[in-house]
C-alpha cells in the first residue's frame, strides 16, 4: 500500500471537521525543519521537504504536526532567535510554500502548529536594533534595559540558561540588556503594553493564514520582576537536571524573580481570547521551571482564560523512567489543576532522545522496552507530542565536536554535548545517500546508528517498530477513553505501571511491566476481556497476577 494510501486509510473521517476540542488528547508530530527533508539539495530541510513527506507522517494516525520555527533569522540558535516574525526563512522556502503546506497537511486531515518565540528576539529584529539606538525612541522600551551598578558590574545576580550572566553590556546606550539564552537573543519587555499588542498581533498573522495552533516557545519566561531583586540561592540538595544539565551554574539559583511571574497569567488571557476568535485553534506551552514546572502547567491550562494545554520537562529529563516516577509525575498534574491538561513528550528537539536516555540500561531487549515506553506515553491522560524519528526508534546521535553546530553544546562540552545529537537528519531509506534527507552534505552529519533503522527497511518489516507505533495510534483512535478519559493508577511499584482510562461506558485497564523480568500484577476486581491491538493477533493471556518481562496487558471492562 502507498504512502498515499495509508494516509487516507488512517484519516478519522472527513478532511477537518470543526471540533473546538480536537487538542485535547492530540498526537502531535513535532517536525524540526531542518533535519526533515531537504527538497532542493542544499543539505538543508525545508518547508517542500515537509509537504513532500506529510503522507508519510498522516499514515501514522497522528493528528497534528508541530513545526519548529522557520522565520527569519542569523539562526545562532536554528531559528529560536527571530528576525522577523511574519515571513519565512529564505533557506526553508517562501510564504506561497508554507501555504502549500498547510493546504495539502489540511488535504491529509493534519492540523498545522507552528512555534512562536515570543519571549525573546534575535538582535538583528528592527525592533532591537531601534531600541538599542538610544533611551528617547519610540522603542527604547521594547526590551529589558538597566543600567549598572555603581562599580559597572550588572544590575544582579541572573544568569543565562546557555552559560554566564543574563546581561550583556550595551555601549550605545551604556546600559545592560537582559538576555535569558544567548547575548543575542535579548528579552523583550513584556511590562510594555505597546509590546504584548505588537507580539499578539504577529501571531494574527499567522492565525488568519490558516494554522491551527501555536506551541508558545519558554512560556514562563515572558515577565521579569520588574524589581530585578536578585535570585536566591538554591540549596544543593534541592537541585536537579529537569531543565539544565548539571554542569550548568543556572541550576544553583531558585529562579523565582527572572521567570514564572504572576503577571504571565494576564497575558496569557488576552492569548486566549485571541484564538477564541478564531474557529477551533489551540496553544500548546513550553513551561521551563526545575522546581514548579507540573505547578505552573496547571495554573497555565486551568480554566477558560489560559491556555490549552502545556508541557513541561520531568518526562524529559535524563533517566531513568520507573512505574513509580510515571504515576507522580501525572497525579501532581492531576493535583494542582484537576480541569487542567498536559501534553506529555519523552523527546524533543532540546534534549537526549529518550532511546538513549532510558534505554541505555536496558540490555535484555531494547526493541520490547521501546514498545513499553510507546504504550505508556499514548495512553496517558493528556495530548501527546512525538518528535519526528522517535517511531523508528532512533537513539541519541554522536556528533563528534568537530561537527557541532549548537551553541549551547559548545559552550559545556564534553561534560553536556548540546543538542545536536537529537537534531541529526532524518533517515527516510537506507540505500539512498545521506539516508534520503539530501542529495548533498547535510548540515548535521547522518547518524550510522540510524540507518538501520531507515522507514523503507521498517516499512518492510511488519514487527518494525514504526509499525507499532501505527497500530497503537489506531488503537487509540478507536478508544476514546484513551484520548479523553480520565485515568485511576492500580499499581506503580518497581516493575508494573497499571492505570484505568474511563470515559462514559468504557474503562480501559493498561498494565506494563517496566522490568526484564517476570512480574506480579495487581489486576483491579472486575470482569476483564483481553484486547490486541491489531485485529489479527491474540491478545496477552495472564492469570491475572503475572506480566512476562516487557509485557503489555490490555484489557476492556465488561
């Protein structure tokens, strides 16, 4: 069957049909541009290289795809630092190619998510650069300007996430500039009301163009006290590798005064009646918080007047993933916000892919653990965001230091490596050169331990993972519990996570067994009927108290 025609086969009916509702228990195909597919041999990806490849991605059964920015920009940081906030990048294409994309991701019954970084801009952005030019303009307060201490030194104690202070001198107007990531990516003032209307308004642009939702890039760093107290120190015991690797002094600090501010929930209001006004769009949030990040994605979903649904970083932090980290993690969601709602993810383009990180350990049988961790994170209660590769299985790529492009890998090598090894091209054949992603030299070189994992050798190979992943995303569509449900944990214990998802007449009972060896269940009272995910397998058989090493169990309630 072609590409073309699994699509079809996998759409949940008619191309787009208005639901205000469709984010909520989403799958969501994060997409970063560059290492997708490059159409024009420049080594590369661009906005052609995705539509030529959305067939594939709807032939998944995703609903979404999330598409990393694309905008103009010196790209010191791969598009995180915007230039100009309403065009497209001349290297990704043009504007008529995004609306390619987003006619035919439609065609295919795709919504389209694109990332706005609105906390920060590149330095090159007019805005900054007007700003920069003196104290009297119209912009002088666009961004975050203090002048120095009395000895010259900065105005506190902040520090940039990518290393060092959070302020960098300007000679122009002889003041500090806040940046929290790269010098060149300075904050924009978010006390300046001036600026919340010019950000809203780019994000019009992009909502009246068509797509559906907004991943808001770093959403709790869009306020500062506007004090600019120093942070606190943090105590050693209390500090953990959730955002930053530990290497990285941004961890000794309780970030309480450059992040996380209260003034954020008025803003994201007035996000939220902006999309209102648009037919069933939807944001998704990045909260960054070592300390509150499950606390702060509940203040940021409750309600009607934040927004969607919002992801932070536990589940994507370094390992390992046990039964037990699994249940707290969702229950403190569950906790600070019981109407809110997660997007769970156990990768994306920022840090090590979750095949390294959690499976590293894992020698018995890596392919059944990835199975596990799959079954896990498409049936929590919550959306889901997959990142491109992760069907096939793809580990952290080596990127030798020669090759690396990240900056913020540069700066802590060899201790942290940056992320470029998650950011390596995608491998669409193994015989093609360049694993099909270019017909030249790619800007991230091919990683050898991905080829073998090609999607032409793992569409051939019905026990592949890609295929797994394709059966379970059907399961899920044809069980609304799964999407929607609520969800009751039996047992969480060093080897078996087992949960209910409920909606209406149907409960669902998932139960995995996290360990290489055989264990005990605890299944719930009740009359269980054993589910396959496909239609033509036998589904696992148990007494009901043992799981086999790596064992799904998945059962309907009658």
């Amino acid at each position: 069957m072609s590409l073309e025609s699994m699509a079809d086969a996998h759409m949940a009916g008619p191309v787009m049909v208005r639901d205000p509702d469709w984010w909520r228990g989403a799958v969501i195909y994060q997409i970063y541009p560059r290492s997708f597919q490059d159409s024009n041999g420049d080594g590369i990806g661009d906005l052609a290289g995705i539509t030529q490849r959305l067939p594939y991605v709807a032939s998944l059964g995703v609903d979404a795809i999330w598409i990393s920015p694309f905008f103009p920009s010196p790209m010191d940081d791969f598009g995180y630092d915007i230039a100009h906030y309403t065009d497209v990048d001349p290297m990704f294409g043009t504007l008529s190619d995004f609306d390619r994309l987003v006619q035919r991701a439609h065609e295919l019954g795709l919504k389209v998510i694109i990332d706005q970084v609105i906390s920060h801009s590149s330095d090159r952005h007019p805005w900054f650069m007007e700003s920069r030019s003196g104290r009297d303009g119209a912009k002088a307060d666009w961004y975050v300007w203090a002048d120095p201490k009395e000895d010259g030194s900065p105005p506190n104690n902040w520090l940039s996430i990518f290393g060092g202070t959070a302020w960098e001198w300007d000679a122009t107007r002889c003041q500090y500039y806040l940046h929290n990531f790269l010098t060149s990516q300075p904050d924009l003032n978010f006390h300046n009301p001036e600026v919340q209307e010019a950000l809203l308004g780019t994000v019009r642009f992009w909502l009246e163009r068509g797509v559906d939702g907004v991943r808001l890039d770093t959403i709790n760093f869009y306020f500062h006290s506007a004090g600019l107290e120093n942070n606190p120190a943090l105590p050693p015991e209390d500090r953990n590798e959730i955002t930053a690797p530990g290497v990285n002094p941004y961890n000794y600090q309780n970030h309480i005064y450059d992040k996380s501010r209260p003034e954020n929930l008025e803003f994201l209001a007035r996000f939220r009646a902006l999309l209102e006004e648009f037919d069933d769009r939807a944001a998704l949030g990045e909260v960054s918080d070592a300390l509150r990040g499950l606390e702060i994605v509940g203040q940021y979903t409750s309600g009607t007047n934040g927004i969607h649904m919002c992801y932070s970083f536990e589940f994507l932090a370094p390992g390992p993933l046990t039964p037990r980290g699994v249940r707290g993690t969702v229950e403190e969601v569950l906790a600070a916000a019981p109407d809110g709602w997660s997007c769970w993810a156990f990768s994306n383009h920022d840090v090590a892919r979750h095949a390294s990180r959690y499976c590293d350990a894992v020698f018995e049988d890596r392919a059944a653990f990835l199975r596990v961790l799959a079954t896990i994170l498409l049936t929590l209660r919550g959306s889901i965001s997959l990142y491109q590769g992760e069907e096939l299985g793809f580990d952290e790529a080596e990127v030798p230091y020669e090759d690396l492009q990240d900056p913020y890998g540069i700066r802590f090598w060899p201790a942290f490596k940056g992320r470029d090894g998650s950011r390596t091209p995608m491998i669409w054949s193994h015989h093609a050169p360049h694993g099909g992603f270019s017909s030249s030299k790619p800007w991230l070189p091919v990683a050898n331990s991905h080829l073998d994992l090609a999607v032409t050798l793992q569409e051939e190979d019905s026990n592949s993972l890609l295929h797994f992943y394709r059966t379970l995303m059907a399961f899920r569509r044809t069980h609304p519990s799964l999407a929607k449900g609520s969800i009751t944990f039996h047992q969480a214990d060093d080897q078996v996570l087992s949960y209910e998802r409920a909606i209406d007449e149907e409960t669902i009972l998932v139960a995995v067994n996290m360990s290489g060896t055989e264990a005990t269940m605890d299944r719930p009272d009740g009359n269980w009927r054993p589910l396959s995910l496909k239609p033509d397998e036998e589904p696992l058989e148990t007494d009901g108290e043992t799981l086999p090493p790596y064992g799904i169990y998945i059962a309907e309630r009658i």
